[in-house]
C-alpha cells in the first residue's frame, strides 16, 4: 500500500527538458540568478511576453516576474513593460520613473492599487536607474481602461490644434472624469449606479473622440494617438451598449491597446496581469491573451504563475482603484485533484516549465485550478475563484510554480 501511494502521487518524470528549478529561498542569489537566465533564454525570441500571476496579491509572483522582465530588458531587449491599469495613469508614471519624483507617491498617484507594493517599487526603481544609463529607454505603459481622465489630459497637451479642438479636449476630459467617477463610487454601499447615466455619458464621450480622430488624428502626436485610442476603447463599451450590443468584452478591449501600444513603438513588450488575462483561452474571464494568440502567433508567449499555500493580499472593494486598502489573508488548502496539487507533487518545489517543449502527458490532461483576483476568498466567492477542468498547455506556453507564498507588501504613506 505505500507503494502504491507513493507512485501514484509521482505524477512527473525525473528528467523533463525544458524544466528549470528555481530556488526555494528567493535570497539565494546565485542560482536564481542561474534559474532566471535559463528561464530568460526560453522566452528571448518573442515580441510579446504575458507574465501572469495566480493571484492579484502574491510577493514572490512580483518578485520573479520583475527578476525575469530584467533579464528580458537587460539581455534581449524588451523595451516595453504593461501593467493591468489605466494607459493615461502609467503614462504619466512613466515620466516619474524618468525623473527624480518620490516613486512611491508616484506609485500611489499613477497606477491601480494592484500594484502599489515593495516588489513593483524595486522594478521601477531598477528600470530608473537603467535608464539613467541607456540611450533606448524602457517605456512604462498601462493597458486597461478603468480610469480615463489621465489619457483625456494628455490630449489636452496636444497643443497648436486650434480652440476648436481645445473646447473638444475639454469636454472629453469631463466625460471621462464623470466615467472615473461613477467607477469610483461604486466602492460606496450606499451609491447606486445609474446605468442610464453611465451609457449616455460613455456614448457622448465616445463620439467625441471619434469627433477628434476624424478632424485632428493626422496632426497628433504618437502619445495623443494613444491616449485617443484608448479613450476611444474606455467609452466603448457603454456606447455599444447603448446599441444593445453587449458582446465588447473587457479582455478584448484591452488586448486591442497591447497592440496599439505595441505597433506604434515596434518594441518588445511585457505585460504583467493576471492568468485569466493572459491565458490563451477563456478562463474565467474572456482571455485577451487568445486575442493577442490571433494577432501575433507564436510571438506571443503566456507565462502563468500558480502555488499551492500561503498567504496573499487582498482588498473588500468591490472595484480595484488606486486608493484601496489590503489585508493578509490565508490561502485555502488547494481542491482534491486541483492543478495545485498536481503541480506541487512535482519534485522541484519551486520550477518553471515550458509547455510547448515538455514531453509531460500531464499538462495536457484536465484538472480544476484556483484563479484569486483582488478580492479576498470567501465562502459566499471562492465557488467564482475555481475554473472548470482545464488543460493547462492549452490555456498557458509555461508556468512558474512556487509551493509556498507570501503576501504582496503594499506600500505605505
């Protein structure tokens, strides 16, 4: 009998091409640094990279991302590094992480909550001094359009178009900031969202944008082109709605301004997000990573990150802005026959895989996994954190496993 225990739980052969151990303390310097080379080299050839992360609130998912995205700057020029946040906000904290600005503050000031911890301020703080050094810049940018009055400012900036265009400007960045608004608010118990309001204050800002695009697109400059489009792709859902088409998904949206984003500056971009956003198929949510998978083939690669115990951070807002506060919460024990157990019987604790070069049958079979967003498990949420059976290497190129995890450490005032 314990035998046969013993080989039933081993689930993954001895000796797999294309798996590299990574280090159980992250402190050992060496041979992370080894591991994160290695892991580098499989993913150096594409244009985009989607690293995404199990949950919203995990310190070493930040960690080990950020160690990669340097190595992928560094030794292969990347030169674009997304985060899931509004365009408009990363681009103004793209100019702080270019200047001398308390980056903390600016942290606080230019990006989703999300983000707003020790690991993030570490990479930023790097990307600034690599900077300082290097004529070809890394570019901060932000792909989701969650908050617009940032992207509506930057056109305000468009100057030399005539007051006709600067009226237009003015009125977008009142429509946007009315559409941040309603988004805010509804971290109140007591606001009630008036949909109507919503769908013909979106409807209105996105015909004016059109408005501009038609008269003034030619004559912007590349960072106006941008804020346009994504303004243009935050307004777009309430104005299909206003259509009674409810098929423009979020995930698609966002997949669109990668694009954009990407096209316009034709350099390689990371993108940090979370799986069900990365993910090649639909899980959970709609998947922008299929979406990006349809534009750029085999250059696109999606990097997950799992684990199986720990702790993660999380906040009780039901809307992730920047002023959001986070607690530590306890990871509940992984399902019977989950991923996380099947991942964490593995003899590497803490590894990364390359699926499209693991001759493992076992990623290709289907077992249930765990998906945390910002919010925090419950009884009454944890049924919307697990997926349905899913074949890991159809829905990810790799993963980075990592057994044992901690809470993401949120910055302070």
């Amino acid at each position: 009998m314990i035998v046969f225990l013993s080989s039933s739980l081993m689930v993954f052969s001895q000796n797999t091409k294309n798996e590299i151990q990574v280090p159980k303390q992250f402190t050992d310097h060496k041979n992370m640094a080894k591991a994160i080379r290695n892991i580098g080299k499989q993913l150096k050839d594409h244009t985009i990279v989607g690293l995404g992360e199990g949950t919203h609130g995990t310190k070493e998912f930040n960690e080990i991302r950020s160690e990669i995205s340097k190595q992928l700057i560094g030794k292969n020029d990347f030169k674009i590094i997304a985060f899931e946040s509004a365009y408009g906000d990363a681009s103004f904290l793209n100019e702080a992480v270019n200047s001398e600005v308390d980056l903390n503050m600016a942290l606080k000031k230019y990006i989703t909550s999300i983000w707003q911890t020790k690991e993030i301020y570490n990479l930023l703080t790097w990307i600034r001094d690599y900077n300082k050094n290097h004529k070809d810049k890394v570019i901060i940018s932000g792909f989701d359009t969650d908050v617009l009055s940032n992207s509506a400012e930057i056109l305000k900036k468009s100057f030399g178009l005539g007051e006709e265009y600067t009226a237009i400007a003015n009125e977008i960045k009142l429509k946007a900031g009315s559409q941040d608004e309603m988004w805010e608010k509804q971290n109140d118990p007591s606001f009630k969202l008036d949909m109507k309001a919503v769908i013909k204050n979106g409807t209105e800002g996105f015909l004016l944008v059109k408005k501009v695009d038609s008269l003034y697109g030619k004559k912007m400059d590349q960072s106006s082109k941008l804020a346009l489009y994504n303004l243009e792709q935050g307004f777009k859902i309430p104005y299909e709605a206003s259509k009674k088409n409810y098929d423009v998904s979020r995930d698609l949206i966002m997949a669109e301004m990668i694009g954009k984003i990407q096209t316009t500056y034709n350099k390689k971009m990371i993108l940090f997000a979370h799986n069900g956003h990365i993910a090649l198929k639909p899980v959970l949510v709609d998947g922008m990573g299929g979406y990006i998978k349809e534009k750029y083939g085999k250059k696109y690669y999606a990097l997950a990150t799992s684990t199986s115990f720990g702790n993660y951070s999380a906040t009780t807002d039901p809307r992730a802005v920047k002023s959001n506060k986070y607690t530590s919460y306890q990871l509940s024990n992984p399902l019977e026959n989950s991923w996380e157990v099947k991942l964490g019987n593995h003899h590497y604790e803490n590894y990364f895989v390359n699926f499209n070069e693991s001759s493992e049958k076992i990623y290709g079979q289907a077992f249930k996994m765990r998906f945390v967003g910002y919010g925090p498990i419950t009884p009454a949420t944890e049924k919307f954190t697990i997926t349905e059976p899913l074949k890991l290497n159809e829905c990810f190129d790799g993963i980075v496993f990592i057994k044992q995890t901690n809470a993401s450490e949120h910055l302070v005032n």
